[in-house]
C-alpha cells in the first residue's frame, strides 16, 4: 500500500507524517530543494529569513500535535504570549491569563483606545456571534457584517479589520464573514490558551518541515526534494509519477494553480479561483535595535504589522514588516516601498539610523481570495486513489499553516480509510 505525495508543503508533509503514523509506505515528491511550500525558509544575503513571517495561535491544535509527534518540541520553537493587539498610541488590546470566556471580556474591557461605548459593541459583537452558533447566513463580507451590526468605526479599524486581514489575507470589504466567525470561534472564544500567539522561534522549515521529512525518513518512508513532477498516470489499479511507482494512492498537495497542470481534469475545481500576495520586507539595523513588542500594527502606513526577529528568533537588528492582499503598495517602486517603511519605524525607534540591508520577498499568490460562499473542492477528488491537501481544499479555516495541515491530516484519513 505504497502512497505518493505531491508537494512538502505543510499539507503534503502532514499528510505523509499521519500516513507514516498509520503504518503506510510513503514517497513524497517535492519541485524545491528547500521543504515547506509557501512557508519556508527563504536565504537571503547575510541573514536567513522566511518567504513571509507567520504567526500561529494556541488553537492551532493540529499543526501543534503534528509537530510533537515528530519530535518538534512547541515550547521551545514557538514563543507563547497572550494575544496582543497593538497600534502604538492609538490601541492596545491584552488578553488577561484568566479562564475562558473572562480573557476575552476583559481584553475588550480594558483595551486603550476604544471608549465604554465601543467596547459594550465589541462584546455584544462576540455574544451575538456566540448566540447564532457562530453562524452568519447568507455569508456575507466582513464589512457588511460590521455594518448590519453597527459596530463603530473605530473599533472596525483597530481590532476587527486587522483581525480579518491578518487572518485571512483578503481585505474586510471582500473577505468572508462566515470563515472570519469559525476563527473567532476557536480563537477568541475558544479556551482561553486558543487565543495565545505562537510566534516562531526559528525558520518556518525548521519548525515542522525539516523535523517532519526526518521523521518520514526514519520510518521508512523517501522524499524527491528537487523533482518537479510531470505527469501522473493510471496503471492498471494503480498510479505512476513520471514512470515511478506503482502507488495505490496519491495525495496531490501541490498550490492550487499548479493543480491543473498536473492533473487537467481537476483544473475546473480551482478555475474561479482568485488569488492576494504578501509582501515581507526584512531590515537588517544594528543589533542594539528593537522595538518595544516583538509584534505592532502600524495604523494607515505602508506596512501592517512588524515583527522584531531579534526578540523571537535571536536575529538581532532584524525586523520584519509584513503588507497583507491587494493595496497601494503593490503600485510602488521597490525602494521607495522600503524607504517609506523604514519611516514607519523609525516613528517606533527615535534617532534610527538607515538600514544596513533590505531583503524584500513577494508572494504574488500567497494565498486564494476568502471571498464568501466560495466553492473550494472536497479531498476527494473524483479520481480513484487520488486525494487533495491544501489550505484551499474545503474545511474551515482560511489559507493558513493549520488549514493546510488539517487538510493534509483529512487527505491521509480518507486515504487510510479507503
């Protein structure tokens, strides 16, 4: 019962890890040398850094097992700390270590920058949405839903807008309110360590890819890293990739606009796809250089959020501005970009000297527009033995790490099963 998998990103790899577990032989075939698909480690001239700076949170429940069950230790790659929302002089929000559902109500309660009658609306927000099981029918977008709740504007701008694009890299006036509402759900409302944030210690390829391909390796298993698949065959009852195999199976875990070219019979599933980049800029300063919180949004700059490498991963001096989906940004020269987004901190670091060194890496489809009511193929995909893994195949969440892993983890069940 050998199985093939088509990809080591998250989802590929979580696949092939709950394969291995079960007991089946698995192969795994990867286009790069470099392991994790859209979120790995990218090298850069004189420091290492990500293709685009991830965050998890403590609901991640999946992406968490996964990675102890490769022996890839959660507490000692990742740094917890209760979820913080802050806008450096216009908001802060804190969630309190206390149990759940009260750190929820009291980061609203004791959030800087809203007044009392903002927070009763972002509490009645979060009981309405509580109340209705957390569903929102029909899916609309997230700012129509802000407005049928007449939630006020500052708090639209200050804690939910950044939530939904942080979350799900599609701006509020075109994202889904019903996968924002399942975020919320396990997040927010869920447990109180649900809500935590889990910021990476290390690259994005050590934290689950690397350890995952050993874990494979040691049971038996083999990874093609530098193979580019190019066909995929039915032989008999079985498969062939590019005249290797057979396999009785196959997950497919590639990006979803490469499905098509592999497999044309399964391009209409992804055809009405739209895609949002991410731009991550890295600024190399002198080590001495921090900012006050490993992470800060930035309020209507060019940048969203920056994150302090030096304070998460040891890479002191570096700090990464992230740009999530469609906006302005994407119109300007690189330099004067990254000009203006040194301005931007140096408003957080007084006296800022210019950068020594800017990486600047864009993900022109980092992820598929979470539009509402969008149409996202099963795991099954019509062909016998074939599965999908993504964080584009139906389920939940938006295209994030644990999206991609609980697909890979759905692929690799429906598999055992079969």
């Amino acid at each position: 019962m050998n199985t093939a998998i088509i990809g080591a990103g998250y989802a590929g790899l979580a696949a092939a890890v709950e394969l291995t577990t079960a007991g089946r032989r698995v192969e795994v075939f990867e286009a790069s040398r470099v392991l994790g698909g859209r979120a790995r480690v990218a090298p850069a001239a004189g420091f290492s850094v990500d293709n685009g700076q991830h965050i998890l949170i403590g609901a991640y429940s999946e992406t968490l097992r996964l990675m102890r069950a490769v022996g890839a230790d959660p507490g000692r790659l990742l740094k917890r700390t209760p979820l913080r929302f802050e806008f450096p002089g216009e908001f802060a929000m804190v969630a309190p270590r206390l149990p759940a559902p009260l750190h929820t109500a009291f980061a609203l309660l004791l959030a800087r920058g809203l007044d009392w009658q903002e927070k009763r609306a972002a509490i009645r927000l979060m009981r309405g949405l509580q109340s209705a099981k957390f569903r929102i029918e029909p899916d609309i977008t997230v700012s129509q839903w802000l407005q049928q709740n007449r939630t006020p504007p500052r708090q639209c701008r200050f804690l939910w807008e950044p939530l939904c694009i942080a979350a799900l890299n599609t701006p509020a006036d075109r994202a889904s309110a019903q996968v924002l509402a399942n975020v919320l759900r396990d997040s927010l409302a869920g447990r109180r360590a649900a809500s935590d944030m889990l910021l990476p210690q290390v690259d994005l390829s050590a934290l689950f890819p690397d350890p995952a391909a050993q874990f494979i390796t040691q049971h038996g298993g083999t990874l093609h890293t530098g193979h580019r698949v190019a066909s995929l065959r039915r032989a008999g009852n079985a498969w062939l990739i590019d005249d290797t195999g057979p396999f009785a199976q196959v997950v497919i875990a590639v990006a979803p606009y490469h499905l098509g070219k592999l497999v044309p019979e399964l391009a209409a599933q992804v055809a009405h796809f739209d895609w949002e980049p991410i731009v991550t800029s890295y600024f190399s300063y002198p080590p001495a250089v921090r900012l006050p919180q490993p992470m800060l949004g930035v309020d209507a700059g060019l940048a969203q959020w920056l994150f302090d490498r030096g304070q998460l991963c040891g890479q002191h001096g570096l700090i990464a501005a992230v740009i999530s989906a469609r906006g302005r940004h994407l119109e300007l020269p690189a330099a004067e970009l990254e000009r203006g987004i040194h301005e931007e901190i140096a408003r957080l670091v007084p006296g800022l000297a210019p950068p020594l060194a800017v990486q600047t890496v864009t993900e022109k489809r980092a992820t598929f527009a979470c539009v509402p009511d969008l149409r996202r193929p099963p795991a099954r995909s019509g062909l016998p033995g074939v599965w999908l893994a993504g964080d584009y195949v139906a389920g939940d969440y938006p295209a994030t790490l644990e999206g991609a892993v609980r697909s890979g983890v759905a692929a690799a069940r429906a598999a055992l099963g079969a």
